[in-house]
C-alpha cells in the first residue's frame, strides 16, 4: 500500500510522491509513485544515460539518476523499471532481492 511521503518530495505541481515497500516471495520492492503527466510511449529511454526529455519546462537535469540506479540494483541482483504509465501518473518499482 502507497502511502504520501512526509511531505518533503514532491511533484512540480506539489503533489505528495507516494513512497510504498512490501515483500513479495524473496523480494523487497519499493515503488514510487507521482502524479505527473507520464513518461511517454518509451519508457525505456529514460534508463539510457544522458537521455532528456525537452518538455517546454523549466526542470533540468543530466539524465544520470535512473541510469545509475539501475546499475546499482543490477550489481546486486535487483532491478529498476516502469511499472506503469499513464497521463495521471508513474509508478517505478525497485526490486531487491532478501538476504
């Protein structure tokens, strides 16, 4: 179950992130929801580094964090995907797996 953050992320429009973790079989996964316009119809592109998006807003960045994480879960056994994607929100999920 999602449950709004204690307020310090927050989306631009200043929506509460959802920050959820559960165990399923031999996993913990964390899921981190907003509810932004999406990502798109390749959500795949934003795990290549240096990818950006120009989406006529102000947010800037370098295209590193996802593809950073993901790489970091990668080397111990876990992942970083897109869970889903809609115009009224993103939901990512990291997997790890139990020790």
């Amino acid at each position: 179950m999602l449950k709004p953050h204690s307020g310090i992320i927050k989306d631009p429009d200043g929506r509460a992130v959802l920050l959820g973790c559960a165990r399923h079989r031999k996993w913990a996964q964390i899921r981190v929801s907003d509810h932004g316009p999406g990502i798109g119809g390749d959500p795949e592109r934003l795990f290549r580094r240096f990818a950006r998006d120009d989406d006529g807003t102000a947010h800037q960045g370098y295209g590193l964090g996802l593809a950073l994480a993901r790489d970091v879960a990668n080397r111990y056994g876990g992942s970083v995907a897109v869970e889903s994607s809609s115009p009224s929100g993103t939901t990512m999920l990291l997997s790890f797996p139990l020790a």
